[in-house]
C-alpha cells in the first residue's frame, strides 16, 4: 500500500521523535525538553533535553504530505513552523 518514500519520511519523523536504545533495558526516550510540571522523574519515562521543536515539526509535515500523496488526498496548508513552535512553547516559561 506504500510506497518507499513513506517510510522513509516515517523513519525520520520517529528518529525526529524518539531515542531508542539510549539505555540497557530502558523505553524509548522522547526527544524533546520536559516541560510543564517539575516533578521527580518518574520511573521509566525519560526525556533527552533537546530543542528539536523545528526537526520534529519539519519532520511531521514531510511524513503528512508524502501520506497525503500517496492517497491522492489534499493536506492543510503547513503553518508556520516559527510562529507554531513560539506558541507552543509559550505556556511553558
């Protein structure tokens, strides 16, 4: 049902997302900062500290259109990443 490309842009948006095999017997770790609440880390959840808000937005909207292509469907308009990312990220300062 997929073509190639699919993948490849899927492969990127995990890589983009998540950070696997960081740690002996550990999950996946998301690939973002905490944000939000400081409370004490909680076993088995853990998070890198990186600011890949751009890699990841760019990410998703490459995996959405190369999907949206391949089933002949139209996609929204992709925001602006800047504008997107600051308003997301302003609730957490």
């Amino acid at each position: 049902m997929w073509a190639p490309e699919f993948f490849k842009t899927y492969e990127a948006f995990m890589a983009a997302t998540f950070a696997p095999f960081h740690a002996y017997g550990l999950d996946a770790a998301l690939r973002t900062k905490r944000t939000g609440r400081r409370e004490p880390k909680l076993p088995g959840i853990d998070f890198t500290d990186e600011d890949n808000g751009k890699q990841v937005f760019d990410a998703y909207w490459q995996l959405q259109n190369t999907a949206a292509q391949q089933l002949h469907v139209d996609v929204p308009d992709r925001p602006n990443r800047d504008a997107v990312i600051r308003k997301s990220t302003a609730w957490a300062r």
